[in-house]
C-alpha cells in the first residue's frame, strides 16, 4: 500500500513507512538505531517514518541519564517495567498507554536546533488537522534532567494550557538524524505516580484517537518531506535478526537493578 501526501504540485519521492510494531522497548531502540545505521553503512537515502507501542510498560533512560533512582530500580526487580537505554538524550520516558514515533532523515539540516523546528511543524500541521493546538515550549534545555515530561523546551510541544503533549530526542550519525519522541495519549496513572510522583497530563475534552494520530502525522510528514509517497516497507528477516541481537545492549543489566 502506498499512501500520498495531498499535494501533487512537486515531484514525488518515497520514503519507507514501517508498519506499527509492537516489540519489547529494548527491540524498538535497536531498531530505530539500526534504521539510522543504514543510512550511511549501505547508502539509503529514503526516510524512514514508524509508529510504534511497547509490550510492556518501559522507561527509556537518555543516553547521557546517569543518576537512576532507587524507586526506578524497585520497580524494574519488582517487574513492574522494564529499564532500558535510548540512542537519544534526553531525560527520563515513561512508555506506557501511548504511541511513539520515530523519523530517520537521511542529510537533515545540520543545525540540531533546526531540524527540532522542522520536525515540530510537521507535528504540530498533524495535530491541527485533530482540531488540537500545540506550540513549542520555552523551558531551558537542562543536562541530566531526570522527567521528561517534568519540562518542555523548544524541542518540545504544549497545548495551549502549557502541558506537555510530546516529548522528543534526537540522535545523529555522520549527518543522518533519528528523531523519535513519546505521546502519552492513556498513560496508567498508577505507575506515572509510582515514577515520577506526580499525576500524569490528561487531555480534555477527549483522548486523541490513536490511529487518527497517526494517519495525521503521517500524511504531515509526507507534505512535509518535499512531497515524499510512504510506501509500507516491512521489516526484513536480516533487519528482524539483526534488530533482536543488538536489543540486550539496550537493556539495562542486572549490575543496574
């Protein structure tokens, strides 16, 4: 199936869509680093979007994110979610009840800041088509940061009432970026509580539908690419095995828990 954007004023290109996988958190990292990897070990050139959910209840650690609290830890012995590293920076996500996205640019803009910016609009034009309002926030970036969620900086999106509705990170390679982010959409109150002590962003009037969200930000992001078609490209058997021994150096080892 190849689906297009609505404009058709530009010479189309294609880019790869993934269809939604839902893989344990430490799959889904190697996976979007692997996706990242090929674009300069074999030359792909195409820009890869997915949308994906989690098996299980995860908090993803920035790869910079050295201080893991011991509440983090109970948590993860207790089996209550599973602890792992991200490629990104980035503080603290919790991975439950929402959907995340994740854009491979081959040669994006080399400004870190602008690529945010770029990013942001094709989010923000996805959202305005679900009647939703999102802006960047204006906290500053602050290194080591523990939540996430806790501040919204200009790589971020708010609502008109200053909550965070997408959190995102980026990781290059060789000029190649990954950008992926977290939209909590039903995220159980429970275990946001028990991580991060405070009550998770609720969205009023309504939820989002999830799969309205992401055929929004798909067709935004496709206008958005210079026109490009999404052709829906599984993944490979050679990807799968790949993706599945690289995922252990994602999870965060018994040394840690």
């Amino acid at each position: 199936m190849t689906l297009h954007a609505s404009c058709r004023s530009r010479p189309s290109r294609q880019g790869r869509l993934l269809n939604n996988l839902t893989l344990s958190g430490a799959e889904q990292m190697a996976l979007d680093a692997l996706l990242l990897e090929q674009c300069w070990t074999e030359g792909r050139k195409q820009p890869v979007l997915r949308f994906y959910l989690w098996e299980r209840p995860s908090l993803s650690l920035g790869k910079h994110q050295r201080e893991i609290p011991d509440t983090w830890l109970s948590l993860a012995r207790t089996g209550q979610l599973d602890l792992l590293s991200r490629p990104s920076g980035g503080g603290a996500v919790l991975h439950a009840g929402g959907l995340t996205y994740a854009l491979v640019w081959p040669e994006a803009p080399r400004q870190k800041r602008e690529a945010y910016l770029q990013v942001n609009r094709w989010l923000m034009a996805g959202f305005a088509e679900l009647g939703v309002s999102l802006n960047p926030g204006n906290s500053a970036a602050e290194p080591g940061a523990i939540n996430c969620f806790a501040r919204s900086t200009a790589a971020d999106l708010v609502d008109p009432q200053g909550t965070k509705r997408i959190g995102s990170a980026q990781f290059w390679q060789r000029g190649h970026l990954l950008q992926h982010g977290e939209i909590p959409l039903n995220p159980p109150a429970d275990l946001w509580a028990a991580v991060f002590g405070n009550e998770p962003p609720q969205w009023t009037p309504e939820t989002p539908d999830v799969s309205a969200v992401e055929r929004a930000l798909i067709r935004s992001f496709g206008e958005g690419l210079s026109n490009h078609d999404w052709t829906d490209q599984p993944l490979s058997s050679e990807e799968r095995t790949l993706m599945q021994q690289r995922a252990e150096g994602y999870r965060l080892g018994a040394s840690a828990l």
